[in-house]
C-alpha cells in the first residue's frame, strides 16, 4: 500500500506549488489569490528514489459551520485522515503568524508525523521565519524553494525519516552476514562536469562492467542514471549525468532536458564529484560548476579525469591543490583527486575522498568549542566600526549540519561587511577542520527587550 503525505498550511503558502514540483506536473491549479485550491487532490510523488501519495488540500482557515470555508476545511480534515504524514507548509518570507501557529496545534493533535516546510527559503529573506519556526515545536525547518527547486534534497532525507523501508532492502540476509549495519543508508554522489570528460568510464571502472554507454563523442549521456555500489562495505548510489555546457551553447531541447535532469541529480545528491578534463582543467565552466554545487550545499570532490595521459603526471599532482584554492576559494580545501578512468589509478583515492567528504558535511561543532572560537575569533580581529558605530557579535551556534550552518547573533545584522563574514568562515574552516565544504553563516538581530518602552521626555 502506497505511503500517503497530506499537504497542510494556511492559505497562499505554496502548497500547490510544492505539490506540482513533487507530482512533476501542473496537475494544481497555482495563483497569488489566496483560497485557489478548494477540494483535496491526490497524486503520484516521485522525489529521488521515494514514491507516495502526496495530497494537495484547502488552506486551513476558520469559518461559520456549513459555509464554503467551513466545508473546505472538512475536506483538508478527511486527507489528515486518510495520511500517514503530513508536510506542515508556511511562508518563510512572510514568517509565523497567528493562524500557523493555531494549525500547528491542529496538526499535532492529528498525532501523526509532522514534516515542517519553511517554503520561499530562496535567498536570505526567509532565514528569519525559518528560525522562528522553532517556537512550533514541530522539530528542525526543512527550507524549500516550491517555485525554483531549491532545497529537494533535504526535504528528500525529512521524508525519508518518517517513510518505512522499502522491503526488499530490509530483508537483505547477505548484508546481516557481513556485518554491515543494513540501516546506514547510501550515499547519494552525482558525477557532473563538462561533455566528455570521462564521467561514465569512470564509474563503469567502479562497477567492472560496461554498465554506461561510453563514446569519443561528447554528450553521449543523456539522462541521469543512478547505479548502486558495494565499495569495501560501504553502500552508494552514484548518478552519472549529462554534461553541462554553457547556456549560450544550449539550444536543443533534449540537451536543456537534460541539463534540467543534471541540476536535478546535484540538488538530490550529498557528495557531488566535479569531473574535469586533465588536459583543460579549471576552464571558466567548470568553475560556474563549482559555484552551483557550492550554492546548493553539496559537499564537493574535484577529480580530475585522464592523468594518464599528461606527461610528468606525478610531479604534477602537487600543483593540483593550489590551482583548486586558487580557483576556488570559496570551497578551500575541497579534495582533490588525479585519476584515470581508463586505467583504474587514483579511482580508489576518489572512493575515499567521497567518504572524507561527506564525513565534514555532517559533522557538527560543540557548542561550548564553538563559542570558545567565537570569542577568540572576534578578540584577533574585531568586526569593522560603520558609519562611526561599533558592531556587537555575542554569540554563535550550529543549528544544522549537511551542510554545517551556524547563526551569529550581533546588534546589526544589515551593517556586517562581506569581508567579515569570509573572514569568519575562513576561521571555523581552520579551527575545526572543516576543509572544501560549504559552510552558511546567518546573521540574527537579539531582540531589544526594551524597544516598547517610550523614552522618557526630558
């Protein structure tokens, strides 16, 4: 029987939208009017490998007994029945307000798993709402953007979490046998890069087979394609992509389709390896590449592909690790690995870059170190005076990891520079070892406790 996931919110919050994204069509009908959407509507939701029944109801709202709102409000009543889970939708951008948190406790009573979606995450204007979103009690705010795609792949693990396993992975006897802990779950690695710079060789060699079809003629791979490997009893689901040109090159719909699926496997994906060519490395594409893994969260691994064929290959290999800091500042310290597709060399120090990659991804800083950073941190280089007034940082702490994101309270989040901020996210790189993942830093105003209070006339 099909796992079943209610929508719910109040109206106008993106719920038919988030719905259209997870079905793949517009089967919703989508306005700015509040209140469009008035019957429940069931669909078939795909999101990574998940499938389920995802509901679209009426936005929550309150009404006279036997009115349209008040019937409206049945009908979102009978899916919160009839679900297993339910996603808890609300406007990041716009914050809590009364009515959400009058819903919550409507969605709490329903005594059923709770997924809290801060939709319209794009950008910095929702960071605020997420955080207030913690007052619910609802747990941790998956931010989305419904609209653009964003932030699929954590919504992906929240879903994952309350779903049950698929079967057949839980009667896997031969994993028990081994040993192996059957509830570690793959790692998701999407392979990007340029047309033609060995993705599929690459991850044919993995598997010993000629699994991917594989030609001197780039653009060969089309869709994304997800194969499973057993890497010295460690599980992965590895997804070989089509090649990104750039969007002035593109002008077939198949190969835009295909870019779509790309951007698509990166947004689901944990470790994204960006596979490059050894004999045009570090090209203006595959820094924008980079910048789009690094936006999107994803831990990065930069492999470059056909060392075989460079002459001095080894004395060479030295020189990689300046040229990806100094082409990549942003993500300093990303590892970096020189391979051969062809020949297997160096495919065994990707494997494990993978796994030190995704090992920083998730890790989490304790708080107590994290302060203690943050002191030291501030007392070597104290942030800038603006406009002649000086800028007051109290503290900091972790709220995530996947990747690690920490909020810094201050007395003017608008006035910290730039410069601060990498300043800051230089410093945790270093101080706790956190080398080639994105690291996200959100600034929050502390509260005036005495703001209501008038000043007194003189």
């Amino acid at each position: 029987m099909s796992f079943t996931i209610a929508i719910i919110g109040r109206p106008n919050v993106g719920k038919s939208t988030l719905f259209n994204r997870l079905v793949g069509q517009r089967l919703a009908l989508v306005d700015d009017e509040p209140g469009v959407t008035r019957d429940r509507r069931e669909g078939q939701a795909r999101l990574g490998d998940l499938d389920f029944t995802v509901i679209d109801t009426a936005g929550l709202d309150e009404g006279p007994r036997g009115s349209l709102t008040a019937r409206m409000q049945e009908q979102t009543e009978t899916a919160i029945a009839a679900a297993d889970a339910l996603m808890f939708v609300f406007d990041a951008r716009a914050g809590l307000t009364p009515t959400d948190r009058s819903f919550a406790d409507f969605a709490r009573r329903a005594d059923k798993p709770v997924v809290l979606v801060a939709n319209k995450s794009e950008g910095r204007h929702g960071d605020a709402g997420a955080l207030e979103s913690y007052a619910l009690g609802l747990g941790d705010p998956i931010g989305v953007s419904a609209e653009h795609g964003e932030g699929m792949g954590d919504l992906y693990d929240a879903l994952r979490a309350v779903m049950p396993e698929p079967a057949e992975e839980a009667d896997a006897d031969d994993s028990i046998e081994s040993g192996e802990d059957v509830s570690r779950r793959p790692i998701r690695v999407a392979i990007v890069g340029r047309p033609n710079a060995g993705k599929s060789t690459v991850i044919n060699y993995l598997l010993n087979e000629d699994r991917l079809l594989t030609s001197p003629e780039a653009g060969t791979t089309r869709d994304s394609i997800s194969v499973e490997l057993d890497w010295h009893g460690r599980d992965f689901r590895i997804f070989d992509t089509a090649g990104l040109r750039r969007r002035s090159r593109i002008e077939e719909k198949l190969e835009k389709l295909s870019v779509a699926d790309t951007l698509r496997a990166v947004r689901f994906a944990e470790v994204v390896v960006l596979m490059m060519d050894a004999q045009n490395r570090f090209e203006e594409q595959d820094l924008r590449i980079a910048d789009l893994i690094e936006r999107e969260g994803r831990a990065l691994v930069i492999a470059v592909n056909k060392w075989d064929l460079m002459q001095g290959g080894s004395a060479r290999i030295a020189s990689l690790r300046n040229d990806a800091d100094h082409w990549l500042p942003q993500v300093k310290g990303a590892p970096v690995v020189a391979l051969s597709g062809l020949t297997g060399e160096g495919v065994g120090g990707l494997m494990t870059a993978i796994q030190a990659a995704y090992a920083v991804w998730n890790r989490r800083v304790p708080t107590a170190a994290l302060n203690r950073w943050f002191q030291q941190a501030i007392a070597a280089s104290p942030p800038p005076a603006v406009s002649g007034r000086r800028l007051k940082l109290n503290y900091a702490t972790q709220t995530k990891a996947r990747p690690p994101s920490f909020v810094v309270f201050c007395s003017r989040a608008d006035a910290v520079p730039e410069s601060y901020l990498r300043y800051l996210v230089n410093s945790l790189r270093e101080t706790f070892d956190l080398p080639g993942t994105p690291i996200r830093i959100t600034l929050r105003e502390k509260a005036n406790p005495f703001a209501h209070k008038r000043k007194r006339k003189s």
